[in-house]
C-alpha cells in the first residue's frame, strides 16, 4: 500500500484480472501477381490491381481461383513402364505462395491481381505495366506492411531488377512497409541480385534464396500429360501416350482428345 504525504480519505480498485494484451497482427503482406478469375465478394468482376483483404486460402480459390496448368514436357519410364519420373514446369508462382503462407500459420494478406495466366501476355508485360500498375494500386493503401511478387521470378533480364528498385522506392517514401523478394532459380548466391539491384533504399528488402523443395500437392491431369514426351527406357516415344497403350485405349484416347478440344 503507498504511502500518502496528505491525510484524507483514499479509495484503491483492486484489479481481480490481469491486464490483457489485444493480440494484433504485426505484418499484413501484399501479393502482386496472375490469378485465373478476379470476383468480388458478390461475384461481380473486379478491376485489374483491385488490392483485395483476404483471410484463407479458401476464400483466395473462390475469388481468385487455384493455380494454372502445369507444363509436362516429359515422362520418363524403364523397361515395364514403371514411372521414373518427369519434367515439370511452373511459370506462375503466386497461389503456391498463398499455399505456403496459410500452411504455416498465415493470417489476413492483400492479393493484387493484375491479369489472368491465359490471356497471353507476355513476362516483359508482367515485370513492366503489371507490376507497376499493383505497385500503384498497394500505394493508395494503408494496411500492408509487405510487399512480394512471386511471379516475377518467371521474368527475365533487368526488368525484374527495375520493379524491385521500384517497390524499395515506395518503401522509403512510405515509410512504413517492406520488401521480400525472389530471386531466379538459377542465381542461388544472390550474385546477379547483387548486381543488378543497385545500392539505393537496400534496407526496406530482403532476398529469400535458394530456392527450396516443397512437398505441396499437384493436380496433374491428362490434359497436362498428353502432349508430354514419353521416354521408355531411355528411347522416346514417337507416338507419345499411343504407344503404351493397346489399340482400343488409343482409339479412346483419340476420342477424348477430340472431346477435349
């Protein structure tokens, strides 16, 4: 109990709780890059680098759908058609990213959606309009703390470099947000990075590399693994998935490539 210096009548609230501490979150991360849809939570079409709240992987798949089509471009199998293995390519990056931020703990994030994986634009499109038209948009907003764009690894030559110049500039205007950034595949010590990114605003960002071996799931269909070369026993297949098969499952498979389209 205190000690008073001034006699009087003194009334003490004994607090029968400990004082709570509001638990808020400490980044909000922007993600910049192709979805296959853009919906608002209506179902209405969304504008091209709309910055959109989310909170789960299931809301981003239902407002901005699952990743686009892999690549096969080879199967590899031995003597008994026993599977080797397989030539897989990815060129976007950003729903895997959202994969791996909600499987380890992720909270709410902004998505920035600047085009559609279909519609043929081209990588230098990407790390020039598109990426300058999100990093535009996410300026207008107070919220996110970080900034990534994962499908700009897919980019190639300077371009990348530039946009990344870009959003450390943003950060130092802003105060108030940070960059990380991938790197190419091919350049795990960071050299090129180094080289090319110059040396302004270099605290507001960081490089995530080398690249890592994930175990995420993916869905290959036989869309993905028609057009594919089979490699049987070290000989390719000139006539593809035709060959391993008996004369009537090619004839269905013809058909359901004719279903297909």
């Amino acid at each position: 109990m205190p000690n008073y210096a001034i006699p009087g009548v003194y009334v003490e609230e004994i607090t029968k709780f400990p004082p709570s501490v509001a638990q808020v979150e400490t980044a909000i991360p922007a993600f910049i890059g192709y979805t296959e849809k853009r919906l608002d939570t209506d179902g209405s079409q969304l504008a091209a680098a709309t910055p959109v709240r989310i909170g789960s992987l299931t809301e981003f798949e239902a407002r901005f759908g699952l990743a686009p089509r892999l690549t096969v471009s080879e199967i590899r199998l031995d003597a008994d058609n026993n599977f080797l293995g397989a030539t897989v390519a990815t060129s976007h990056y950003l729903y895997h990213a959202l994969q791996l931020f909600y499987a380890n703990g992720g909270g709410d994030c902004y998505i920035i959606s600047v085009g559609d994986p279909a519609t043929g634009l081209t990588w230098d499109s990407y790390a020039t309009a598109d990426i300058t038209a999100g990093l535009t948009a996410l300026e207008a907003v107070d919220e996110p703390t970080l900034i990534l764009f994962p499908d700009a690894a897919s980019t190639s030559g300077v371009q990348l470099y530039n946009r990344q110049n870009d959003a450390l500039q943003q950060c130092a205007d802003l105060q108030d947000r940070f960059c990380i950034f991938d790197l190419y595949e091919n350049d795990p010590l960071g050299t090129g990075f180094r080289s090319g990114i110059g040396i302004n605003n270099l605290k507001y960002g960081a490089a995530y590399t080398p690249w890592l071996r994930a175990t995420l799931p993916k869905n290959v269909t036989y869309r993905e693994i028609d057009a594919a070369t089979i490699v049987k026993a070290g000989a390719s297949l000139a006539g593809g998935l035709d060959d391993l098969a008996s004369t009537e499952i090619a004839a269905l498979l013809t058909a359901y490539d004719s279903a297909l389209g």
